[in-house]
C-alpha cells in the first residue's frame, strides 16, 4: 500500500482509527473458521458511513481490496482478508439508535451485539428471534450478512424476516437505503433481501431497521433421551404433522452432549450408556396452562419411541444450564478433537435419511462425525472429526471427496449446502453443486453491477 494511500486513510479516519502493528493484524487475520490466517496490510475503524463512503471510493481509485468485518465469530470464512490489503472493522458502530414501541421497531448500528440488543429490547417486553449460538459476542451486522438463525427460528423465522430497511454504502462509495421503514414493501427490486446474506460482497450495512415482536411471558422446556439416532430424527417432523409448533427444537448427537458437558464442566444431564441422541424443545406463549398441556402433549407423543426419562426443567436457573450446553458445543467440540464443520439444511421430513447418509458417508472415507443443531427447521451442523486421517487426507481431496458426497446427497434430499453459517471462502467450490452454471452466472453479474472494480470482499461466495 503506498505511503499516500496510508495518508489518505489517516485524513478519512484518523491517526487513532488505524492500526498497522503485528499484534493487530494478527488478531484480524483469522476468525472461528478452522486454522486459516490472512494478515491485512492495515486495519480501519471507520465511526460514520461518510467516512466508510470515502474509504471505498479510495479503495476504488487504486483497486485496494477492502475485507469488511464484524465480530469475527464466522465459519466460513467470510471475514478473512484473503487478498491482504484494508480490513474495515465495524465495531464503532455499536449503537442501539432508536427502539420504536409505536411501531414495534427498532434502529441499530451493525455493531450491537445481538444479545445485548435482545436484552435492551426485553426490557421493553419486545422479541427480537434470531438467536445464533454466538449471541453473546457476535453483530448484528454479521448476522444480516449471513442471514444467522439460531434455535428460535423454527418458530419466528432467521434474520431475514426481521430486516426492514437497511442503510448500505455501495462500493463505489454512495450511501442508499434499500427500502422502507414498512411490513409491506412492493416498490421495485427487494435490495434489502438482496443484501441480506450477502456476505459483504454488495456494500457495507451502516444502519438497520428491523421489526419486533410482543415478548411471549413463558416458556417451558424439556430434555427427551433417544435410544436411538434415527428416531430422535424422525421425531421431529412427527412434532410438526401432530399440530405443535415448539419455539425452538435442537438435535444433540452422544458425543456431543457428552463433550459439551466435560467442556464447561456440567453434571445437569445423566447420559445413560444406550443413548444416542436428545431433543430439546422450548414452547413459548402468554398462557402458562396452554404451555403446560402443550408440552405435557408432546412428551406423550414421544413415547412412541425408544426414549429414556424425559427431563423437565423446573427452575429458570436449570434452563439456563440446558441451553448453555446445546450453544456450546461448537466450541466443545472443536476443543476435543481437530474438525471441520459444514451447516447442512433439508426439509425436516428428510432429517433420518440426512443422518444416515451422512453416517454411511463417514464409514466409507474412514470418519467419525458428530450432528446438533436447528432439527426443527432441517438445518444439521455435521463437526467431521480428523481422527486417524493422514494430514494429506485430512488437507487435500480426500476430505473433498467425502465433504462433496455429503452436499450431494443434501441436495438429492431437496436440501442445500448452508442453512445459516453462508458460503464465504471456505464452501464456494460446492456451490455448482447446488446452482446451475446460468444461475451462478446471474449472481457473479449482480456482483460486478454492484461492484464493479472487484474491490468488495473478493474471493468469496463465488471466487
């Protein structure tokens, strides 16, 4: 980067907001996804969408890649500066600007942490869902470039469905909203849906309007032991065909539950030795004795099954506990054993043969896998376990092979390769086997109108 483009960003931002030394760089050279470091040359803490609209027209003027970030708890690669040049933090923007009672909406900055956004809005007895296992340090503006989920989607929907109206500076520097601050919207191209899930490869969120919901006043949830894996995944679209719509319903493989565990050092849940898998599930509503019968319905229907005791949790305290170990199993797990995570979805219906593929597909490329997440909406995160694989296995095509097979078998199934986690770096050599060359075609076309120096987080979702 030459010495006047240094200058320039130091004019735009300040000498305080930008950051060249070792330490810095190494910190925003990696995120959640596997081993892979990319060092930027600088980093840039940009503080108003003015001062982000000349970094990009700059960016433009001498074809400087710009990586934006959030809070770099991705999986896919997403945030990783693969061409070097201008990291662009966004963890300025962290201001929650308006929360609206009237309109049961609010007005974010990408920078909010999303549980801290869903505490101040509690506050007001207001629901914003979308709930990734990351909550507690992930941004809002990470979760609309992935269009997160988490386990309240099953009920209320993923981030999608909660975005409005977005303020976007494009790369070539201007500065647009994408829609209106309205429910209903059929004024010309969806740019907002466009730029959510995107992944930063459009333009750069600056402000979010999203929609609330009533804050529901109880929730139950219980814990239901399998026997076996195959039924705890076909129990889950019973639920659904019965009648019930639980607020959330989450997949825990054994090894899993068990690691998780050990992890942060729990004793809440006795795993006898015959079981294979458990299903949490929460229903929600503003009638504590609907909710009782609900759930009292739903354990009955799980007896069709080969399950051990079902555990009710009766206090708030050990709901807490519960959730805890389903949202830290990522890290559980990758803490045990050296993994590879892919965030497969199919229609819930598909979940048993999902799981046996997936555990046939292991066997023949010499794996161990271990499966949790979102069952109530399809979505499986498979953690491939290295095991007894030779580094050349585990690094090369090999792994390749078998990870292909898997996403192979998930669109045989109707399904796709990512259900919430995006594509980024690490899954784009997959996407033709879910899009037709045109279809891909069109997408790399939007990209170039958009951006068409190529200067945008290049290198991900399509190469």
């Amino acid at each position: 980067m030459s010495p006047l483009v240094f200058l320039t960003l130091k004019n735009i931002v300040g000498e305080t907001a930008i950051f060249v030394d070792d330490t810095t760089l190494a910190n925003y050279a990696h995120d959640e996804t596997e081993d892979l470091i990319y060092p930027p040359e600088v980093v840039v803490k940009p503080s108003t969408a003015e001062q982000i609209s000349e970094i990009l027209k700059l960016a433009n003027q001498h074809l400087i890649t710009i990586t934006p970030r959030g809070a770099g708890t991705g999986l896919s690669g997403g945030a990783l500066p693969i061409f070097g040049g201008i990291v662009l933090s966004m963890e300025k923007f962290n201001k929650i600007i308006e929360i609206d009672e009237r309109n049961l909406q609010a007005t974010v900055e990408p920078g909010v942490i999303n549980e801290v956004f869903q505490n101040a809005v509690k506050e007001k007895n207001l629901l914003y869902p979308p709930d990734p296992a990351s909550k507690g340090s992930c941004f809002l503006g990470g979760n609309v470039a992935e269009s997160s989920g988490g386990p309240k989607c099953v009920k209320y929907g993923t981030t999608k469905d909660y975005i409005l109206n977005l303020e976007v500076v494009l790369p070539t520097g201007e500065i647009i909203y994408t829609g209106a601050n309205t429910l209903k919207n059929s004024t010309g191209y969806n740019l907002t849906q466009l730029m959510v899930g995107s992944e930063g490869t459009l333009g750069i969120v600056t402000k979010i309007i999203v929609k609330l919901l009533p804050l529901p006043k109880y929730d139950l949830l219980m814990l239901i032991p399998f026997r076996s894996l195959d039924e705890a995944c076909e129990a889950v679209s019973e639920t659904f065909r019965a009648g019930f719509i639980p607020s959330a319903m989450e997949l825990m493989e054994r090894d899993a539950l068990l690691w998780v565990s050990k992890f942060v050092e729990s004793n809440v849940i006795k795993i006898e030795d015959d079981i294979q898998a458990h299903l949490l599930i929460e229903v929600d509503g503003n009638d504590m004795d609907v909710l009782m019968k609900e759930i009292e319905a739903i354990a009955e229907l799980m007896t069709k099954y080969k399950i051990a005791d079902i555990l009710f949790a009766d206090s708030e305290a050990q709901k807490q506990e519960l959730w805890k170990l389903r949202r830290r199993i990522n890290e559980a797990v990758k803490s045990n054993a050296v993994s590879k995570e892919q965030d497969t979805v199919v229609p819930r219906a598909e979940l048993p043969k999902l799981v046996k593929g997936i555990k046939e597909i292991g066997y023949k490329y010499n794996f161990k896998s271990v499966c949790y997440g979102h069952a109530g909406d399809g979505n499986l995160h498979i953690r491939i376990i290295k095991g007894d694989l030779t580094d050349e296995q585990w690094n090369g095509d090999y792994i390749k092979r078998a990870i292909t097979e898997i996403f192979t078998l998930c669109k045989t199934l109707k399904g796709t390769i990512s259900g919430e986690h995006g594509i980024g770096l690490i899954q784009q050599e997959y996407m033709n086997i879910v899009f037709s060359e045109k279809a891909l075609a069109l997408q790399r076309e939007i990209k170039t109108v958009f951006d068409p120096n190529g200067i945008l987080n290049p290198g991900k979702m399509f190469g």
